[in-house]
C-alpha cells in the first residue's frame, strides 16, 4: 500500500508538476488514509491490498473525520485526494473498479481572503527597524518585498540570490505551475533588500556556498514556518489585533492596489493568478478591508 502511495505521489509530482506543498497534503492525508484502513478494516489487515477497500470504507472515513470535528474544507481535501488516488490506482489496472468514484466531495463555501488596513500594514513594515540586528534587517527587507511585490511566502523563501537584480530594482520568481514573473520593485524596498544583502546576510550566513537569499539564524535557508513565526512576532508586537498571516500581505496588496485605481489585469500580473477569476475576487475584498486607527 505505501509503495502505492508513493507511486502516485511521483506521478503527481513528474506528470502534473503539483507543488511541494500540495504534495505534502496529499502524502499526509493518505497516510491517515491508510493509517485508519489498517486499523479499522478487517478486510485490509489481512490482505493489504487496495481491492479489498469498498465504497463503504471510504464512506466510514469520511464520517469518522466528521465526528472528531475536522474542517468542512479539510475533509474535502482529503476526499478529493482520496478520490484523486483511487483514479490513478484504477487507470493503471491495480483496482478492476473505483470505490471512490461515486464518493461525492463535500460541499464547502469559500471565504474572502482577508485582508488589513493600509495602518496596520504600515505599522507592521515598521516594526522590524526598531532592532538593530540582522535579524531585523532580514526581517524589513522579507515584509518589504513580500508586501511590495505580492508574492507567495513559498516563492519568498525560495529566493535565490541570482533572481535580485538590484541594478534593475527587479526579482525573478517562480510561480505555480513553474510560471515565471519578474517583478520591479521601489528604490524603498530596494533599499532594504540591498542593506539585509550587504552586511545583515554576511553575518547570519556561515555556509558560504547557502544561496537562499533570506536565512535563518542557523544560516540556513528561512523556510515558511519560520517566517510564520516572525510575522506573527512582529504584528504581536506592533500591537496589531487582528490575524496577520504570511499570506495577509498578498491580499492585503491586491485589495490597496484595487482602492488605488489599479486595473484588474495589472493585479493578475503582479500576484501571478492564471485566472482573472481568482483576481476578481479582491473587487469583494477591497470594500471590507477595516479603516484602522493608529495608536503610534
């Protein structure tokens, strides 16, 4: 069942080029998967094969996540991946029929991105210039561009040193699906990029062959938790209330970008979105974001 698992996991990535953090989901919930087959099914424990699991199985599952309370959009994660997984299984010939195929994902609404007011996010790109230490300089130079350019957390941490272009006042990065866009950035953010790069990074680096461009305090490449980690830190102390994500700097810009006068097309380009469809949804979000009072 694992070498299955981990076929699928390779067709994934090789033929559908899913991303690392897609990947990562659907290895944890197949585990689960299996996790919970194994221990639940009679069938399983002595055959371990995938042709002894029924429609009912799967069924059993999807209710047990239900019960211990999972997130209506979890569960739809893990029913489409245990959906998408049963499809491959059945297409190369391993199960004569697909016990998932009448398995209907549930339904979920989605939700508005969120995103804060241009006070908070001011207060929060300050906050970092307060410690004079390269983590600080990091630190202004990561939330400067991310909010700048919109970027994903993921294509931030997996900056190399060959995309910033400091002459230019330009970053490459690499999008979903490997898009590519380059982005041009402001004498500000350049600014800070180019003071981090200088000194801050020759400090915090200790491997001199490390090519990410922004590290942790190992010298190691920074990776999305960490900079969770810090961007929580730094809005708790900026004195933010609301719920500041990695991710809130993306939506945050895009809904600005929209209250400034930009068009939808010029946004699409800068987030990266292969659709106007995903674009359009900050026409809904730019009216909701909060007109925040600053207390500096």
């Amino acid at each position: 069942m694992d070498v299955d698992v981990t076929e699928f996991l390779n067709f994934l990535s090789v033929e559908r080029q899913f991303s690392g953090n897609t990947l990562a989901a659907y290895r944890n919930d197949l585990t689960q998967f299996v996790a919970y087959l194994r221990q639940e099914s009679a069938a399983i424990q002595l055959l371990e094969e995938w042709s002894a699991v029924t429609k009912d199985d799967i069924y059993v599952y999807v209710t047990s996540l239900r019960d211990r309370k999972y997130a209506p959009a979890t569960v739809a994660r893990k029913v489409a991946a245990i959906k998408s997984f049963f499809r491959f299984l059945h297409n190369g010939g391993l199960v004569a029929e697909d016990p998932a195929e009448s398995v209907e994902c549930p339904k979920v609404g989605k939700s508005l991105p969120k995103a804060a007011s241009v006070d908070e996010i001011t207060r929060l790109l300050q906050q970092p210039a307060k410690f004079a230490t390269p983590e600080g300089r990091r630190d202004k130079a990561m939330l400067e561009l991310l909010y700048a350019t919109g970027m994903r957390v993921s294509e931030l941490v997996s900056l190399e040193l060959s995309d910033i272009n400091s002459a230019a006042r330009s970053v490459r990065c690499i999008g979903k699906a490997g898009r590519e866009r380059v982005l041009t950035i402001s004498p500000e953010v350049a600014g800070a990029v180019d003071g981090y790069l200088g000194e801050a990074r020759q400090i915090l680096v200790r491997n001199r062959d490390i090519t990410a461009v922004f590290v942790n305090h190992r010298g190691e490449r920074l990776t999305r938790q960490g900079f969770w980690l810090i961007i929580k830190q730094h809005a708790r102390a900026a004195g933010i209330e609301a719920d500041i994500t990695p991710h809130t700097l993306r939506h945050s810009l895009a809904a600005h970008k929209l209250d400034e006068g930009a068009d939808l097309r010029s946004v699409q380009a800068l987030l990266g979105h292969a659709s106007i469809a995903t674009t359009q949804i900050y026409e809904r979000v730019r009216s909701k974001v909060p007109v925040a009072v600053s207390v500096n």
